[in-house]
C-alpha cells in the first residue's frame, strides 16, 4: 500500500468518525492536520501551521457579516473538506516525497 493510499484511508477514517462520533472525529481530524499535510519539518511546525491556515479557512468561509451560519453540519463538511485537501496536496508531484517528520521528546510536551 503506498503511502498516499495510508493518508487517504487514514483521511476518511477521520472523516467517518467526525459524523459518527462528532467529539471523536474532531479530535481525530485536529490530530490528522498535525500528520497528514506536507509543510513544516517538525510535528510543531505542522501544528502551527495547520492551525493558521484553519483559521483562515474559518475567517474566509464563515465571514463576520455574511450570511452562512456555522452549525454541525457545516463544520463537518469543513474539517473534511481540509482533510481532503490535506491529501490530496501529495498528488503535486514535488510533495509527493516530503518525509514525515521524526517524533522529537520536545513535541510531546504540546
């Protein structure tokens, strides 16, 4: 099994378990935009930047002033939406190859 077909499987774990198990799943899909996107060469790194481009994500889909409302349904369809993303960002042909960083003592502090 290549390694693109463990993050897809892995992704729509997550997914399943985010409308079958909404505490579970959110817990699974935070923790899976930690792992599965290729940018930042340390597990913390990745947690920063997943966690900004969440809440621009946020910021942009569900303005301030605008008139989507942000209830369960549509904050599932988000996170899976970003988790989708998330994998399919190894089809660029350049990410294809991003190691996953090695787990360092420092990090298990977060």
């Amino acid at each position: 099994m290549t390694r693109l077909a463990t993050f897809a499987a892995t992704a729509l774990v997550g997914i399943a378990l985010l409308w079958a198990l909404p505490v579970v799943g959110t817990i699974a899909a935070v923790a899976l935009l930690v792992v599965l996107p290729p940018w930042g060469r340390t597990y913390a790194e990745r947690a920063v930047i997943s966690g900004i481009v969440l809440l621009g994500g946020v910021a942009v889909l569900f303005p301030r002033a605008g008139n989507m409302t942000v209830d369960s349904t549509t904050a599932r369809m988000f996170l899976a939406a970003l988790l989708i993303l998330s994998v399919a960002l190894y089809a660029i042909p350049q990410l294809r190859q991003t190691p996953l960083p090695k787990l360092r003592p420092i990090e298990l502090v977060f």
